[in-house]
C-alpha cells in the first residue's frame, strides 16, 4: 500500500510538471532575448516584468500567440478565453523590464484586412438577438493597427467594417441606448434580411 501511494504520489507529480511544461509559451526574438509566459507571468530573458490578470484564461495551446516585432517593438499577443462571448488578444508591448497592455480585442487573424500595407486584428464581438425580426442591435466593431512600431486603433477600417455589418456607422458616444447600455436599435440591413 506505500509504494502505491508513492507512485500514485509521483505520477501526480510528474504529470503537474508536464501540464505546466506543456502551457508555457516561449518566443525568441530577432535579437536573440526570450520571451515567456508561465505561471500567469510574462518573463523576459527570465526575469519577471508583468503578471496577468486572469492567467486561467490565457489559450496556451492557440496558434494565435505570438509575437510580431515592428520598427524596433516587440508586441507579445496572447489568446485569453472570453467566456460567454468570443476569444480575446491581450496584447502587450514588451520592453526588458516592463508589458504594457496596449489592445484588448477580439481574437482574430492578423492581416492587412483594408489593404493599407499594414497588418490589422479585431472584429466585434456576440451579441444577444432583438425580438423583433425586423431590427437588431447595432453591433460595434473595433480593429488596431500596427504602424511604426505602435498599436493604435484603426478609425478607418472600423468605420467600414462597422457599415459592412450594420449598413451604418454609429459613432461611440452615440451607439449606447437610452438606459446607457449597449447598443442602440437598428433596423437589419437588407443584405441581411
């Protein structure tokens, strides 16, 4: 009975070290430093630099981790869960001794989507169908951009995507409804109906 308690003990073990082994995410940059996440922290070269916020929601196993360097930044993206709704990036910008998030969006391919020479993720996100068949809630899009080693909002293609899914532009102050909640009453676009 104690050497099957020994063993059970130690497959325990064994197994704990290759879960974790398994979860980590390791990138190598063009200039040769480490990037990691284990155990809900981001490590540079491995030291410490940032702990993240949920790290039981991060998709270890997603092909969308990454990291894209641009103009001298490194940009470290990281798929997280976003139960009920759709996968999220949390993107960080990564110096040696600091992760700064600087895009929560929806998980999606990163591509030149608008054409520009620039490489564009997001999208939008579920939302609840309205009870009437012949309107919908407009339904926000929100998409970034990576240009000259910055993340930055990508008014443009928002704006066309937006009309592409609603047949309209609603902007931001403008989409919540009367009780301050998101988002206004539509009528369905005809390419819809």
């Amino acid at each position: 009975m104690k050497y099957k308690l020994i063993l059970l003990l130690a497959t325990l073990n064994l197994n704990i070290f290759w879960f974790s082994v398994k979860h980590n995410l390791n990138f190598k940059t063009s200039t040769g430093h480490m990037i990691s996440v284990s155990k809900g922290f981001i490590l540079y070269d491995g030291r410490n630099i940032k702990k993240i916020g949920y790290p039981n929601d991060i998709i270890a196993d997603s092909k969308s981790n990454r990291i894209i360097e641009d103009h001298g930044s490194v940009f470290l993206f990281i798929a997280m869960m976003g139960n009920p709704n759709l996968d999220r990036f949390n993107v960080f910008a990564i110096t040696p001794f600091k992760a700064t998030l600087v895009a929560d969006a929806i998980l999606s391919p990163i591509k030149d989507y608008d054409r520009d020479g620039y490489l564009e993720f997001g999208g939008s996100d579920l939302t609840e169908g309205y009870t009437n068949p012949d309107s919908m809630y407009y339904i926000p899009t929100s998409y970034y951009e990576i240009h000259n080693g910055k993340i930055n909002p990508d008014k443009s293609l928002t704006r066309s995507k937006d009309i592409e899914l609603n047949g309209k532009y609603i902007p931001e102050k403008k989409r919540l409804d009367k009780d301050g909640y998101c988002c206004v009453v539509i009528p369905i676009p005809k390419k819809k109906k």
